[in-house]
C-alpha cells in the first residue's frame, strides 16, 4: 500500500467514526452522551480535514510534510478524574440505548486503531503521519470504555476497580 491509499482507507474510516458520533449524537437520550458523541464526532470531523489537506499535499507534492494534530482529548488520568466527578446518574431505561451506541462506537475506534498501528507498521517514515492519529485515536477509546464503565455503573473505570462507584 502507498501513502496514496494509506490517506484514502484513513479517510474512510475517519468518515464512518465521524458520521457515527453524529448518528450517536442525534439519538442519545442523555445531555452528557449526545455532548461526547457531539465533541468527537467535531473533532473527527478536524481529522477528514487534515487528511484531505493532506491527501492534496501528496497529489501535488509526491509527499507530505506531517503538521501537529491536536485533540480535545485529555489524558487518560484526566478522564477518570472526570468521571469520578459525574453526580448525572443515566436511568435504567436510557442505559440500554446508550450502551448500543457506545458500544458502536468503540468498536469503530478500535477497528480505526488497529488500522493506524498497521500504517505506523508498514509504510515507514510516511507512516509517521498516522503515529498522532494512533494517539488520538487511543485517547477517543478511553473516553468511550469510560463512559461505557459510568453508564453500565459497573463499579470498573479503565478495566481497575472503582469501589466509589455505586
């Protein structure tokens, strides 16, 4: 695989996780979910963006000269810092469609994932510019597995027990 279609199969995926957190967004019964699904799906959206740029940058160019990609995404330390805060309980109800959409979506973010390891792998020093990608990409799976943990109220935050947690 060249860079070429590197950019092409990432936008792909970028799209798909994009269009999913919108759909996620739009469905959510809970305030707190559509806002993440709404946050991620924006910054999905940054990353078609960037990919775009840089997909003309290659069919100009016959190169591309990675730029910093920034994330609202905190550290993984940040997040369960955040989520030990929520006093917003999901009711029984509302859990079971939230958890279908997370579960999507992390399933997205993981297929997206394994995809960027795969270009880091491959492609050299012309995959260094999915190694933030991967980054990112990672730190989109934590907010989801935490906001599955929180929803699910499974006493577990990042696969460790929480026995704040009720």
């Amino acid at each position: 695989m060249n860079l070429e279609e590197a950019i092409k199969m990432a936008l792909d995926y970028e799209n798909r996780v994009r269009d999913a957190y919108k759909d996620a967004a739009a469905k959510a019964k809970d305030d707190v979910g559509k806002r993440v699904f709404s946050v991620l799906g924006d910054e999905e959206q940054r990353h078609v963006e960037y990919l775009e740029g840089k997909l003309a940058e290659w069919r100009q160019n016959g190169k591309v000269t990675p730029e910093e990609l920034d994330t609202i995404v905190p550290s993984e330390d940040a997040i369960a810092r955040g989520v030990e805060k929520l006093n917003h309980h999901l009711s029984k109800a509302d859990r079971g469609s939230e958890m279908e959409l997370l579960s999507k979506a992390l399933q997205l973010e993981v297929e997206t994932s394994n995809f960027y390891q795969k270009m880091v792998n491959e492609l050299g020093d012309e995959g260094k510019l999915f190694e933030r990608f991967l980054e990112i990409e990672k730190g989109h799976q934590a907010i989801v597995q935490a906001e599955m943990d929180y929803a699910n109220q499974t006493g577990y935050l990042f696969d460790f027990q929480d026995f704040g947690m009720v």
